[in-house]
C-alpha cells in the first residue's frame, strides 16, 4: 500500500533535509520513502523559499495596474475606430 504524506509532512521532511544534520538516505530510511522524493521535496522547498517572503501586495497592485493599462488601450482603440468610421459615414459635425 502506498504510503501518503500531509503538505505539512513533506514541509518537515524537506525543512530536516535543509537543515543538513542528517543525511538523504537517513531521513529517507526514517520516514520509509524513496530518498528521490526526499530530495524532490527538498528541492521543491528551496525553490519556494523566495516566494514566502515576497510582497503580495505589490503583486496585487501589479494586477490592477497591468489590467487598467490593458483597458485604457482598448478604450483608446475603439476611440480611434468611431472617429474612423464617423468621418467615413460624414457623421462629423462641420
């Protein structure tokens, strides 16, 4: 039977792996896993290290500012299109 681990288990396992005070095949043998996932879930850890400590709220604001540019130049767009299709219906007011 297949053995399954909690998010916060594979949290441990690979926080032990960071701490270096073991060894893989240790920790491996200590949880009985494969010590390729030990390594996969310390290599996991460490490449989302750098996400914990990143300000989502500029993230956020990023968002909001990437999506106000997008509909201004939409809006701006189709601003041109009227005025083109104005001055071809002679709708301009002379």
């Amino acid at each position: 039977m297949r053995k399954t681990f909690t998010p916060s288990q594979k949290a441990n396992i690979a926080v032990t792996v960071l701490k270096g005070q073991q060894s893989i095949t240790q920790i491996a043998s200590e949880n009985e896993i494969h010590p390729t996932q030990v390594n996969q879930w310390a290599k996991i850890a460490k490449e989302g290290l750098s996400s914990l400590f990143t300000d989502k709220r500029k993230d956020e604001f990023k968002e909001l500012r990437d999506r106000n540019e997008q509909l201004y130049k939409i809006i701006g767009q189709r601003e041109l299109e009227l005025d083109w299709l104005k001055k071809k219906l002679h709708l301009d007011a002379p």
